[in-house]
C-alpha cells in the first residue's frame, strides 16, 4: 500500500481467498461434412435436435460425421462442431447462370460480402449446399404488388382452366397470384402466365363463362394472408417526409426438402423498410437489408432489386418506390460439394488446436484416415496435451472384411500401428450398425463418437478418473449390431495393442471392454483414467497458479501455493482420484538461481488410483481336518 503523508486512515481491501477451480471435462470437440450450417467455425451444440437445427438432417452422402456427433450427444450436451471446407461447396442463389464463390459463415459475409455482390441476385442462401435450393423467396415492394384491380374484358374458357385477359392486364399477373372471380370472390391460384401475355392458367376450375360479367377482377400477392395489410408508410418515414418505404418479404420451402411439405412457409419479415436508417418503434432496426442478415436462417442480402427506388437511402425527404408486381425467385445452383479430404479435415480440426480459444476435453475422430488421425495425435492432442483423441479403426477394416478369419483383428492392429505412440489417443475397436431415423435406413457408423460418451457419462455420474469401461458406465447406446464381435482371443490381441475391444454380451448389452490409451510403453499413463485424472488436475492447479503470477518469490507466495494446492488434491483423494500426494514448494526447489531468473516451481507428487482390468480368481480344496490359517495366502 502507498505511504501516507499526512494523518489519516488508509483502508485496504487483500483477497486470499483463491481456490483451485472446477475444470470443464464433458465437453467434445469435432469437424465433419454436413449438408448446411456454417464452415470452418466453431459451433457449439448441446443435443441432437440442436444438431439438427445448426446442421441439418443426414442426406444418403453425408451421414457418418452426423451420427458420430449425434451418438456423442446422446450421452453428454457440449459438443463444439465444425463443418469442413470440402471441394465444391457453393451457397444457392437467386440469379445468374454460375455458383457463388463460397460464402464460409457470418464474419465470411461481413467481412467480404456484406456491401454486395453482382450477377447472384438480390439473395444468396445463408449456407453451402443443395439444400439451399429447395428456398423460394418473394417480396410484396408495394402497396399495387400486395393487391390491385384488373380492368374489365376477362373471359373464362371452359374445359382448360384458362382465364384470358387483355394484354394490357395479363402482363399484371404472376405466377401464384390469387385472381378472385365471380359473385363470391373465390380466389383462384395463377399457375402459368402465357408467354405471349394475353392469357394464365389457374390451379383451380372456374365454373362461369364470364368473370363478373366482363367486370373488373381483383388480383392479389400469393402470399397476402401471411400479412396484416398491405406495405405502406413506416411511421418512421413518415414523421422524416419519406413515403412507401415498406415491403414485404417471405422465404418457403418451395421444394419441401426442409419440412416434407411443399411451399411450406418458413419465416417472413412484414413490413421491414428500404430505408437504410429506419428503426421501429422500440428502437431496433428496420432496414430491409439488416434485419434479414440479422435474423433470416436461410439466406443474406446481396443486391438491391432493380425495380427498387431509392432503397438504402436515409427516410429524410425520400419517396421509395417498388414494382406493382411481386419479385419471387427460387433458389439454384447450390452444392454439396465432394467426399472431404484428410487435409480440409484437418484444417477444420486445427480450430481446436489452441486450447486457449476452446475448451474440450474429447476430440471426436470420426471416419478419419491414418493421415487425419496422426494429425489430430501429433497436432492437437499432444500439442494442447488437455485433451484425448478418440478414434476408430477405418470402415474397411471391420465393416464385412471377411476375406479370412481373423481379418478384422488383423487390419485394425495394422491401422494401430500407423499411428503414434501416445497417453492422448485411445482407440475402439471398430464400427456399429445404428437406424437412420432421417432416412428410415440403417448404417454403418465408427464407435469413437460413442467411446468419447463413456468418457462424458463417467464425468457426469462419476469423475474423470474413473475408467469409463465395464458393465457399470461402459455401455453403447443405439446398436443393432457390431461390424463383428471380438472374442476373447480377438479381445487379447486387440488389447495388447492397445485397442480397445467393444464387446456384445448376450443379455447384457454392448459394452466398452477396455481403457488403454495408445500409450506404446508400460506406464500408468497406458490407461485411460490415469491420463484424465493427470489431464483434469493439470488444468486446474495451473489455472489457480495463475494467481501467483507476478508475486514475490518469497515463503509467504509459497505457502500461500502449498495452501491453495493441497485441499484440492485432498478433496480429489477423497473422491478416490488419487492414493497419496505431496505438494514440494519451498526454498529446496525455489533456490536462490530460480528466484533469480523470475521462475517459481511446484513440485506435485501423485499417486494415482489404478483401475482393475485383471481379476484372479483361486479356489482351493482343502482336507477336513486342515485349519484355514495354515493356507490361507499360500496360492494368491
């Protein structure tokens, strides 16, 4: 504290109340090929009907990396996904003759789209992929768009659903209009307008010869009843001297592939303004363009209409204007893309390679290749060293690999020893077959997603350092059957390698039957528990030492660490995590070198808690007359 230099009382305020924090175990980490959702960024899910809703439901292509993330979420709620970046990618859009250059994600559009783009239309879809196309969009400019009159001489032709119109009228009409005919004004659905613009067809019959006897007919915007009225003045405008800068703008599912249902209707946005300053009554704002790229799910604003007056103008003084007929467009020329590859894998990985910027604890390999498997070891896991890789065998290598008996086995140690050595990997032994609720078929799926909720489901009913195998927290969900069932002679090979066997038990469910990490020497951290418990109090002390930073190198920082440290590993002990510890900061490790140089050292001892994989079982036949003491330990 500052010295004082006059009487006084100086009150100051000394905080030693820091404790070791709680660390996040549960959460998972994993990039995949989906059908839309943003690319190359994180985005953070807590349950598969979040999936869905981010991502999309799994096409006949793209299916394994969605049931990897799905399988993970039906045992824990925080996965952060990635959507990768592979070859061919294209957002939908509204015009032109070719694709759109990729549009990633929001800060993608902000930071190189968001001023515009010719030669796409006035909308492009908000995500890659064909799915886009399904999207229509229309927008009511005006009050004549939303509803007008057709002057007279309109006839009906019997027998072809056709309605005739002069030229001067037919060229008012658009696709999906409702024109609304006889006495009782029933509404009939444009569903061809001719090219020569003198006659449409309707949806619907019309019985009369006549429409109101040759009188005026009133057409009106397809989509009218989803709005309260006609577009008109904001008030916003108004009270600045602008006239008719409202609109109308809604988005349908035009080919059903969002909903199953046709022309379904999907959000609409009434009376937002071309005014580039407007605001609403609340004081949020308006402007056609910013509310759509804010709050739209499906598409972003690329272009003002040509029929537009004055959009993007401030309201002050400004007369707006728009065509009197509505501007609909479906979307088109979005695509999938192909079958990613281990290197735009792998980029989308290496957004979880800093774990200051993320979090996880469980990094989901999916269908990885050796390539991408090695990566994720060496690049992520290793490099971060807070995390484990969870992986799987390749699909080949399981899924009916019947050329021997044996194969399977065979294969997935080969597939094993492409990979390194390492305490941050564990590897199953395989893949599942699970129903694809989507598509009403069933698939083939790697268990790694699986493996990794164990893991999650451990923390949750138990703490990471408990093994996620066996009967008690080991078991998978959603399996119909494996692509096979390792014996005990397959389970020995495959464990000796360091493969974790996933094991049908009749009557007792599938079950996760090992907890080796890919840990190639004998060591404690060849299991998966000890590497957690290391991994989990590894984070936290270092979190809390931060608390020392930029403090003295002196007794009192010292045993201010020691007091910190120590509760912390007791508690831990006491859930069973560890046997013994001792926590060493003094001036034995803290010499006078160390002080000189700004360092500060810890020295933590741990004996971790080791979970059983072998159980040997004696039994012994004794005489009658032979007393229990005299053999009792004789055969452990």
């Amino acid at each position: 504290m500052a010295f004082q230099i006059s009487p006084g009382v100086n009150v100051s305020e000394i905080d030693l109340t820091a404790i070791v924090p709680a660390v996040q175990t549960t959460a998972g980490g994993f990039a995949g090929q989906f059908v839309w959702g943003p690319v190359e960024q994180r985005v953070l899910v807590s349950n598969e009907a979040q999936l869905v809703s981010q991502f999309q439901k799994p096409n006949n292509t793209f299916f394994k990396d969605f049931f990897v993330a799905a399988n993970f979420l039906s045992y824990a709620d925080t996965l952060f996904t990635v959507r990768i970046n592979n070859t061919g990618l294209a957002n939908a859009i509204t015009a032109g003759n070719s694709s759109i250059t990729l549009i990633k994600n929001e800060d993608d559009y902000d930071s190189n789209f968001s001023s515009g783009i010719t030669g796409v239309g006035d909308f492009v879809a908000k995500y890659a992929g064909a799915l886009g196309n399904s999207l229509k969009v229309s927008v009511c400019q005006s009050n004549a768009a939303f509803e007008s009159t057709l002057l007279g001489n309109h006839t009906v032709v019997n027998g072809n659903n056709g309605v005739t119109f002069t030229a001067n009228n037919a060229t008012t009409l658009s696709v999906g209009d409702f024109v609304l005919l006889g006495p009782d004004k029933s509404p009939h659905k444009v569903a061809v307008v001719a090219a020569d613009g003198l006659s449409a067809t309707l949806e619907t019959s019309y019985s009369g010869n006549t429409v109101n006897g040759g009188g005026n007919v009133t057409r009106r915007w397809e989509y009218h009843n989803f709005f309260a009225a006609a577009p008109g003045t904001s008030a916003w405008a108004t009270t600045r001297g602008g006239t008719n800068d409202e609109m109308h703008v809604i988005v349908v599912d035009q080919d059903g592939q969002w909903t199953n249902v046709r022309n379904q209707v999907l959000e609409t946005f009434e009376a937002v303004s071309k005014a580039s300053d407007a605001k609403k009554t609340d004081g949020s704002a308006n402007y056609y363009k910013d509310v759509i790229n804010r709050t739209s799910s499906y598409m972003w604003w690329t272009a003002h209409n040509g029929s537009l007056t004055n959009a993007g103008s401030a309201a002050e003084g400004t007369a707006f204007g728009g065509s009197s007929q509505p501007q609909s467009a479906s979307f088109r020329s979005g695509a999938d893309g192909s079958a990613g590859t281990a290197g735009q894998y792998q980029r989308a990985y290496d957004l979880f390679k800093s774990a200051e910027d993320v979090d996880v604890s469980m990094i989901l390999g999916g269908s990885s290749t050796t390539a991408t498997a090695v990566h994720l070891i060496n690049n992520i896991a290793e490099y971060r060293k807070d995390c484990i890789v969870c992986l799987s065998p390749e699909q080949a290598d399981v899924v009916n690999n019947t050329s021997y008996v044996g194969a399977q086995v065979d294969d997935s140690v080969a597939f094993r020893n492409t990979l390194p050595s390492s305490s941050y990997a564990t590897l199953d032994s395989g893949y599942k077959y699970q129903y694809d609720k989507y598509n009403d078929v069933y698939r083939w799926v790697p268990l790694n997603g699986d493996t990794a909720g164990t893991m999650a489901r451990t923390d949750q009913v138990r703490d990471p350092w408990y093994s996620p195998a066996g009967l008690s927290r080991g078991r998978i969900k959603n399996v119909v059957k494996l692509a096979y069932n390792p014996n005990k002679t397959d389970r020995d090979q495959l464990y000796k390698n360091g493969i974790n066997p996933i094991v049908t038990f009749p009557g007792e469910g599938t079950i996760l039957f090992g907890d080796r990490t890919l840990l190639a020497s004998p060591s404690a951290f060849d299991r998966i528990n000890v590497r957690r418990l290391f991994i989990v109090l590894e984070k936290a002390i270092a979190i809390a030492a931060r608390s020392s930073l930029f403090e003295f190198n002196d007794a009192f920082t010292r045993s201010q660490f020691v007091n910190l440290v120590e509760p912390f590993l007791r508690d831990v002990q006491g859930r069973r995590g560890i046997t013994d510890f001792r926590v060493v900061c003094d001036d034995t490790n803290n010499t006078p070198e160390i002080i000189d140089r700004n360092e500060f050292v810890g020295d933590i001892y741990i004996k971790p808690a080791r979970s059983i994989n072998f159980i040997q079982l004696n039994f012994v036949a004794v005489r009658t007359g032979v007393e229990f003491e005299e053999v009792v330990g004789q055969f452990g």
